[in-house]
C-alpha cells in the first residue's frame, strides 16, 4: 500500500513522502510548491480554528514539519544533503577539495595579513591577490556544483531503475563536503574585504 502525504506526516519524517515524491534530487519546483500550498491548508491551524486545543497542537506540529520539509526540498544544495543524510551517509563534515589543499594554507595565511594590514586598497598587491584567490575559489565552487548536478542525475537514473549506487551516495557527500568547505573560505575572503576595504 503506498504511502500518501497526509500520511507520511504522522509517521517517520521523510519530507519526500510528505510530499509524495520519490527520492531523487531533480525535482519539479512548480508542483512542489503547488503541493507546499495544498498541504499547508490541510495542517495549518489557522485552517481549524474549531478544532480542540490538542487537535490544533497536532496540526500546528504537523504543519511545522510541512515547512521545514518544503524549505529543505526546494533547495537544490538542502535537498542534496539531506538525501545524503536520510540514505546513511550521516551529517557532513566540511574537507578542502584535494586540489586546493595546497592553496588553503595560503589563503588563510593572505587572509590573516588582510587583517593585519587593516587596509586593502583594490589597486594594491595584496587586494589585486584577495581578488584573484575570490575569482579562483568561485570557479572552483561552479565545478563542485556542476558535479553535484551531474551526480544528482546519476543517483536518480540509477533509483529509477530500482538501485541507487552506494558510489553515488558517497561521491554527493565529498561534493557537498567540500562545498562547505570553499563556501566558508569565499564567506572568509568576501568578508575580509568588507573589513579592510
């Protein structure tokens, strides 16, 4: 017997099922929000005023869960890592994609004299290299999200042929890993400009 949404709500939260949707990273965003509205009108206290003062404690549960569910799937990276996260591959842990380990220690030691200097003029040295290392982590951060996209497909193919791919699973958590991780040096350096310019 398949599972419909209403259902999924009093069981195990699994957000796709809130929203009857399999498990695949490529969604329809216009149906989603579609089915946000429909359900959130089934939940939402506001909706059952009438309701016993318990009764609307549920739904007022229940329609918690509708918009965190629906904030989660909307977001491609949101959605990707809690895939990840509901298949076994457990919470990420940021990591410096291999190919810019050898850069990271550079960045954070540019980074330290940024603040050191208390000052980044945009025409000078050292703003001309914050700039250059912003521009190099962007584009290493277009790379990692095209992958994502890439793999986001392949899991899908291979769940909608009945066998996701452990592989898979595991190459999407390094991907969103090391996103983390380049994100949170472009946040730094974007930061540091803010600071010192």
């Amino acid at each position: 017997m398949q599972q419909t949404p209403a259902d999924a709500l009093s069981a195990q939260p699994d957000y796709f099922a809130i929203f009857g949707l399999p498990r695949r990273l490529m969604i329809d965003a216009p149906a989603l929000e579609a089915t946000y509205h429909r359900l959130s009108r089934e939940v939402h206290p506001d909706f059952h005023l009438t309701k016993p003062a318990d009764e609307q404690e549920r739904l007022l549960a229940r329609s918690a869960l509708v918009n965190q569910a629906y904030r989660t799937l909307k977001d491609f990276h949101a959605r990707v890592e809690y895939l990840v996260e509901l298949e076994g591959g457990g919470a990420l842990k940021p990591k410096a994609p291999p190919e810019l380990l050898e850069d990271v220690i550079e960045v954070q030691e540019l980074l330290e004299e940024c603040r050191a200097q208390g000052r980044l003029g945009a025409e000078s040295p050292l703003g001309g290299r914050v700039k250059a290392e912003a521009e190099r982590l962007r584009r290493a951060l277009a790379t990692l999200d095209a992958e994502l996209v890439e793999r986001a497909n392949a899991w899908d193919a291979a769940s909608a042929g009945g066998g996701a791919g452990n592989s898979t699973l595991t190459r999407l958590q390094d991907l969103l890993s090391q996103r983390v991780y380049v994100v949170n040096l472009i946040r730094d350096i974007d930061g540091v400009r803010t600071q010192v310019a």
